[in-house]
C-alpha cells in the first residue's frame, strides 16, 4: 500500500497508485448544488488535496476519476477556465511579498486570456481577465483560492502590516462578486473562518461549509474510511509493534482521531499523522513536529489568558466562527487552527464547550508552551521532566518540592501581564506534562468547588497517584504553605484516599509574587 504523505496533487495520486479516500461524493454535492464556497480545515487537513482534486474535475480528467464517486456522475467533462491561488506558498514578511504573489497570479492568467492597459489595480485586473477567459473560452470560469488567510494570519502582532494585507485582499476578492455572470464556481479553503473578517465584507454570497453536518467528512479520515481503505496497513502496524489489530485501532483512535467540525459530525483523524504512522510503522507526533505557530503562544501570552479555561470557557457559533476578537480572547483561533475541537454543545444557548481532540494534539501543545511558561533557566535540562517524574515514582516529595522550588529560583521571568495568572500558568503546563507519565486526577483553578473554571481566590490544587504513592497539593499565591494544608483538611481533599494502602503525602505550597518565588512549603506524610 503507498500512502501519499506529502502529496497533494490529486493527479499524482491517481496516476502512481498512491492510495486515495474517496471524496468525490462531496465534491459533486458542492458542484450540482452551489457556486460559491468557503471551507475552514487545519493545516494539513487535506485542503489543498480537494483543492487539486476540483482542478482535476473541472478540466476534464476522467480518467483520473475511474471508480470514484462521479465517473458515475451525469457531467459534460469539458475543460473549464481555472484560475487557481495558491496562498501557501510565501512567507509574508512585507507588503510586497503579497503584492508579488497577486502579480505572478495575475500575470500568468493575463498570458493566457490577455490584458488592457487601462486595468491597474489588482481588482480590475482580475475582473478583465476573469471576463476574458469566459469570452474566449464560451465557458465560465472557475477560481480556485487555497489558504486565503497565510498573509493575515502571518502578519498577527502588526497590525499596520495586517491591515495592509486585509486592504489588498478586500479589494482582490471583491472582483469575484463583480464577475459573478462569468464565474461557474468558487472555492476558497483556509484555517481562520471569514465570518466576521473584513476581506471577505464585498463577497457575502459565499456559504460557509466548515461547521455544516454533511460536510464535516470533505477532509481527513472517518473511522469508517480507516477500516475500509487502511485496514491492511493497521494490520501490517499492530504486528510492527507486538499488538492486537483492536488494540492498534484504539491506539490510533487515542492519537489521531477526535476533530469534530460540528456536533453532529463524526470524529476524524488528522490525515497527515494518520498516513505516517501507517507508512512508518511507528506511532509519533508527526502533525505537531511539523511546526506550531508561534502566533498562538503569543496571542495566549498577549492576553494573559488563563490556560485551564481553554476546556472549560463555553463559546458561542458567532464567537467561533471569528477571530477579530483574538485580542481579547485566543480560543476561536486555537479552535480553527485544530488546536481545540467541540467537545459539547448547549443548544439552549447556542454554546460550545472545547477541548484537546486527542492524545498528539495535547502532549504536543503542553510541550510546546513549557518554555513560553516557565522561568528561563540558563540549565534547562537540570529541570528535565524526568527528574521530577522519577521523585514522584520513588516517593521522594521532599525532592520534588525543592526541585521545583529550584525550578521557580533560578529562572528570569519574562512577565507579561498580570503574575499571578503567569504563575498558575505555569503550574498548569508543569503538571499537565507530568500527567502524561503519571496519573495527574486533578489540576483545578479556583475555589475547589468548580472544576477547572477560574476564580479570583488565587489557588490550585493537584492530585498525582503512582501504583505506590498519592500527592495531594495545594498551592496558593502570596499566602502560606500553612493555610494551604488547612484548605486540603477543610476541603476533604485526601478523604478519598483514607482507606488507600498508598503512602499519601499532603503538600502546601506558596507562590510569592513579590519575591517570583515559591517562598513556603511543607510536606506531611
């Protein structure tokens, strides 16, 4: 079986015997159905493959379709005029990479359908030559955009620059409704929404795919399409390491799976993992060592938004379908980016609720804010998450506690904003990273009697068991480690673990935001 890991050239596939999950069905849905079309996918989701696949459809290829959905299809399978962008291709550093990447767009199309000299701007360009295809041709054109939003999206923290590049677009893509007479359809893919973006104000006709039930399957990989088309390679994986053919299906299932685009939709896999741990035969983070933007961590740490709320805060349809409020709030933009998926709905109040679509997504995420959270220490690796894992599985509290007292001590913070949320910030990334080696039942910001959800009471509090040991924890800011093993008996907290032949150690501990330091803590066990 060869699977196409990198390639998202639907003729390529087709043409090399790489193995290919039919979409088509989909595809036809939007052409018989529609004209004008927007879809919001993750990065490597598959977008620019569909993309590939309608270049294909509309210039005629059949031959290409053999045995898929719409070879059956009643279609003329004449070649259309495609005018096709490319977005993803630059790197966005300045107003003149985006105004180069439009030239070359425009230039190439004006080679083949002409130009007048009088057309100077971008949009009036591209309406002349989105007119001129249809008249020379006698058929309409269809305009293919992949990954609209990289310029904006690249240019998050200037926003002179971001501006520029919302102008430049507004305008470019305007011409689309100008010509609309000439157009037979339009795709355009990204990973931020356009609802409430204003590049997208001039052209209102596009309907929005990315939150619809019967389009949540057009990219990555349903459940059912892993045990119909991949089942000899999960075979060929779960022998490669010594499992059950079951066992290995729940093992993807935990790493890969999981993306809801709405709450009727199926779990779907990340094709890019997916792909390569089936070609590899090795189970790893392969989407997430493919890079995270840093615009997240930024936007997070710009806000001072408080980590445990990503999976508590509920959110309404309007407010995830825009990420014009990034600055006040990161979680529409983490949530389009596939960092969060839906994870509940309240049809009451037409609210979300999100959280980590799976296993790889989150361990990678924890990982990858560690050092945008924690002191920068000079010796990081004295600080290695194996020592500490190692203190917790022998016993050792008094250990642990002075390494992390060592860890806050030696590090030069690099606040920004408010010290407290930084501190509980960090606390939340520490010993959500040490739940993926130990069992972490607990990590709760608040007053206790909430769940994850914030207060202004300035605590936490963590429960970690081991097959030999249970730590109760909890942690206040500019307190005592005195009152904090007062909250642990007044609140009940190593109730549960009264009758539990486990050694269990109550640990107070507190955050001085004074000194930057933990400055008092206590071990009793």
């Amino acid at each position: 079986m060869k699977y196409p890991i990198g390639i998202q050239n639907f003729g390529e596939i087709r043409r090399d015997g790489y193995v290919y999950v039919d979409k088509t069905a989909l595809m036809w849905k939007m052409v018989d159905e529609g004209k004008y079309y927007f879809l919001s996918r993750p990065r490597r989701f598959g977008k620019s493959l569909l993309l590939s696949t309608m270049e294909a459809f509309f210039s005629g290829e059949r031959e290409l379709f053999r045995g898929l959905y719409v070879d059956g299809v009643e279609w003329d399978w004449q070649a259309y005029p495609i005018m096709h962008l490319d977005l993803n291709t630059e790197k966005y550093d300045s107003p003149q990479a985006l105004s180069d990447r439009i030239e070359l767009f425009l230039a190439t199309n004006e080679k083949l359908y002409g130009h007048e000299p009088f057309e100077k701007s971008f949009g009036a360009r591209f309406e002349g030559v989105i007119r001129r295809a249809f008249e020379k041709t006698g058929l309409r054109v269809v305009i293919l955009v992949d990954e609209y939003d990289k310029p904006m999206l690249q240019a998050i923290g200037n926003d002179e620059l971001q501006q520029g590049y919302r102008g430049t677009l507004k305008a470019f893509y305007g011409a689309l409704k100008s010509s609309d007479r000439y157009i037979r359809f339009a795709f355009l893919t990204g990973v931020t929404k356009f609802g409430k973006v204003s590049v997208f104000s001039d052209l209102n006709n596009l309907e929005d795919l990315s939150m619809l039930p019967q389009y949540s399957t057009v990219c990555g990989i349903s459940e059912a399409e892993l045990r119909m088309t991949f089942d000899e390679g999960v075979g060929e994986l779960a022998d490669a390491n010594g499992m059950t053919q079951e066992e290995c299906y729940a093992r993807l299932k935990r790493d890969f799976d999981g993306y809801h685009f709405c709450m009727e939709s199926p779990g779907m896999y990340n094709p890019f993992s997916l792909l390569n741990t089936l070609k590899n035969k090795h189970f790893n983070d392969y989407w997430f060592e493919t890079g995270t933007p840093s615009f997240l961590v930024y936007q997070l740490k710009k806000t001072g938004y408080p980590l445990d709320a990503m999976t508590t805060e509920e959110l309404s349809t309007d407010t995830l379908n825009s990420i014009d409020i990034m600055d006040t709030n990161p979680l529409p933009l983490l949530y389009q980016s596939g960092y969060l998926t839906l994870k509940e709905y309240d049809s009451r109040f037409d609210e979300y609720r999100l959280g980590f679509p799976n296993q790889e997504v989150e361990r990678g995420f924890i990982k990858y804010l560690l050092p945008f959270y924690t002191p920068d220490n000079s010796d990081k690796t004295s600080y290695s998450i194996a020592r500490f894992v190692k203190d917790i599985e022998r016993g050792d509290a008094e250990g642990f506690m002075q390494r992390l007292e060592d860890f806050f001590a030696t590090g030069d913070y690099q606040v920004m904003g408010n010290l407290e949320i930084y501190f509980q910030n960090t606390l939340y990334v520490f010993f959500r990273l040490l739940g993926f080696y130990v069992e972490v039942e607990r990590l709760r910001v608040g007053d206790g009697t909430s769940g994850m959800r914030r207060t202004s009471r300035g605590r936490v509090d963590v429960v970690m068991q081991t097959p030999d040991y249970v730590y109760v924890l909890e942690l206040k800011i500019n307190q005592t480690a005195a009152a904090a093993l007062q909250q642990i008996e007044d609140k009940g907290y190593a109730r549960p673990f009264a009758n539990d032949p486990r050694r269990l150690f109550k640990i107070g501990v507190n955050f001085s935001t004074e000194t930057k330091l933990i400055n008092d803590w206590k071990v009793v066990g």
